[in-house]
C-alpha cells in the first residue's frame, strides 16, 4: 500500500474526489475556526489510523492482510467523500478569517488548484508567500496558479526564485516554467487580438455557440478570422444537433475536457473517444497567425495531421505543448474560447453531459465546411 500521507495528498492535488458540492457555512470567525478545528482532527485521526493499519500489514496473514486492506480502502473513502469537499470550502474560510491559519492556507491552496479554481489558488498562494510560507509546494503552486489565470510575469518570476533555489518541483512548477517566457509574448500577441475582435463592425462579430451543460451554461467564441474551415465544421455540427446529449468523455485535472464524440450518446463506453462525424477536416493551426492555447481555449482534438471531426477539448489553463509546430507537424488547431461560464467549463467532471448546443450569433453567410474522407479503420 501506498504511504497515507502519499495517499491523501494524491487526493487533493489530483482531484479524484467524486463529490464537488459545497457545504453551506455561517460566515462567523469562531463558528469557521471550530469547523476547521474538528475537520483537521478528523483528518489527523484517519491518518492515525491508517498508519497503524500499515505496520501491522507486513506481519499479518494474508486473511488479516484482506480485512485491514478493506479497512483502508473505507477510510480513504471517507477521506474523499466526506473530509475533503468539506474542508475544501472551510479551509478558504478560515484562512481568509484569519491569515495566520497557515495550515488551513496551505490546504486551501492545495485544493482549490486540484479544483481547476486558479483565481482562488493565485489569491491565497500570495498571502501565504507574503505570510512568509515559502516551502516549495506553495511557491510552485501559486506560480502556476499565476501561470493558468494568464498572469505570466508573476508566474515567471516565482519559477525562477524556485529554479534558483532547487525547489521546482517536475510534477508541478517543473511542468510550466520553461513555457512561461514564451507565453509573456504571446499573451500580448493574443489581447491585441482580442481587443480588436471586441471592436469588430456591425456584421463581423465573432460568431458564438452556447453550450448548455450538467454543470451550466457555457458561452464560446469561435475564431472565423483565423480558422474560417474549422468554425465552419464546427456550427455547421451544432445546427445539425449533433452534440445535443453528448457527453464530455476524457476529463484531466489542471489539463482539459474533452467532448463532442457520437459514440458517447450509446450505451458502450468502451468506444468514446473513438467517434466522429464520418469525415475529417485539415488542420489549420500551421497558418502564420493561428491562434495558441490558454485558460478556457476551444480546440479540435484529432489522432493527427488533419484527422479532426467533432471532437474538441477546452483547456483549464495554457498548454504550450499542444501549440502548433510546423516543423513536427504536431499541433492541435484553437478555434475558439469561453467567454461566459468558464468556472463551469472548469468543473465539468467525466460524463457530465451537453444537453444543448445552439448557434446564438454568426455571420451572414453559408458554414459549410471542406471535409475528406475518413480512412482510418475503426
């Protein structure tokens, strides 16, 4: 068995916790301290537990051996459904009641970011910073905290304090730091153009979809400007009502979501993923100003070079990985991006569903798109 504490930490930074509601709470200091008070005994008493439980394995039977892994298994349960969603919300609490709770900031921190909830994450991460809480785990946090919410320079300057120090951690801040400066540029790159899409005249409004989802609405603007074929695939699919019930089959904390396959709408998930429309289109996301991948992009999943139909994947935070390389021929093409319901977009979990999609504003003239033959065997 793996170390409880490697266990529960698992836990929270990789969101695998099932239940994502919240806990209402009064807003009284006192009451929020006593919360989080009987949260951390509970937490500290399974962990107490646990640990017995583990030293006592190696020396027993194999019968014992079955009945003390049961035993485990339930209070990591208990752990995951019932301590963590509620020390998720009382951990902010207390720490916003009293910024001296380090212990609640550090777990707030870790929580909200395994949450995909980036501002949250960026906030407390700060105060802990300024309250002197410098350990690896909450500089790298907070910097890619600062990294997913588009804040680059702040990001970058805590990457290279953890750098010079020896404190990036790989599976954390190790992940961004080397794309970081890149994406000061671009980010720059990437306002412009979204100030100018602001301003269009009358007529050359970007178009924009609606996704009504489990988790809510989702409003996306979709790029005609810079990928005219994929925007045209893409509404032409949504009129036809072809993501209506579709579900969102491929969910990866602090990565994406992934939906938009027919095959989701059958009883047989051992094919999602592998469905599309009976066609596929070119990528173009090798064009000199095609769009990059930050928080809450829209774009085209596919097996490879010009293999994309309907599936599609938002992302939680930047992804410099799947940016274009013409050289490689790797790339993915972004052809939108959320612009209302982005918290919803980050909670969207494994088989939430699209109820609806509707096409709520497009420009004045036919979306019908290039497409090839899909070839590939199935």
């Amino acid at each position: 068995m793996l170390s409880v504490r490697s266990q529960l930490f698992a836990f929270s930074l990789s969101l695998v916790c099932s239940v994502w509601g919240q806990v209402a709470l009064a807003d009284d200091s006192a009451d929020i301290a006593a919360k989080w008070k009987a949260l951390t005994d509970k937490r500290d008493a399974l962990t107490t537990k646990m640990n017995a439980l583990q030293e006592k394995f190696a020396k027993a039977t194999p019968a014992e051996q079955a009945d003390m892994k049961t035993e485990f298994e339930a209070g990591i349960a208990e752990f995951r459904e019932k301590v963590v969603p509620e020390m998720r919300t009382v951990a902010i609490k207390a720490f916003d009641a009293d910024n001296s709770n380090t212990e609640a900031g550090q777990a707030a921190l870790e929580l909200a970011y395994s949450y995909n909830e980036y501002d949250t994450a960026a906030r407390v991460g700060d105060a802990l910073l300024k309250a002197g809480i410098k350990t690896p785990v909450v500089k790298n946090l907070t910097a890619n905290a600062k990294f997913a919410t588009h804040d680059f320079e702040g990001a970058q300057k805590l990457y290279t304090q953890a750098s010079i120090k020896g404190e990036l951690i790989p599976d954390l801040g190790g992940k961004f730091a080397s794309a970081v400066g890149p994406y000061v540029e671009m980010w720059q790159r990437e306002q412009k153009i979204r100030e100018a899409e602001a301003n269009a005249p009358a007529g050359q409004e970007l178009p924009r979809v609606l996704f009504e989802t489990s988790k809510g609405p989702i409003l996306i603007e979709l790029f005609e400007n810079e990928a005219p074929n994929t925007v045209a695939n893409f509404i032409s699919l949504v009129e036809a009502k072809k993501y209506d019930g579709v579900k969102f089959h491929r969910v990866i904390p602090n990565f994406m979501i992934q939906g938009g396959d027919p095959n989701t709408l059958d009883r047989d998930p051992s094919n999602d993923g592998q469905g599309g429309p009976g066609y596929v289109i070119p990528c173009e996301c090798y064009a000199p100003n095609a769009r990059m991948h930050f928080r809450g992009s829209l774009s085209m999943a596919h097996a490879g070079k010009d293999t994309g139909g309907s599936q599609f994947f938002i992302t939680h935070l930047p992804t410099a990985h799947l940016n274009p390389n013409p050289a490689q021929k790797t790339g993915h093409t972004v052809f939108g991006r959320v612009v209302e319901g982005l918290d919803n977009a980050m909670a969207i979990a494994k088989d939430d569903v699209i109820t609806t999609a509707t096409v709520v504003r497009k420009r004045d003239h036919e979306y019908k798109p290039k497409t090839m033959p899909d070839v590939r065997k199935r």
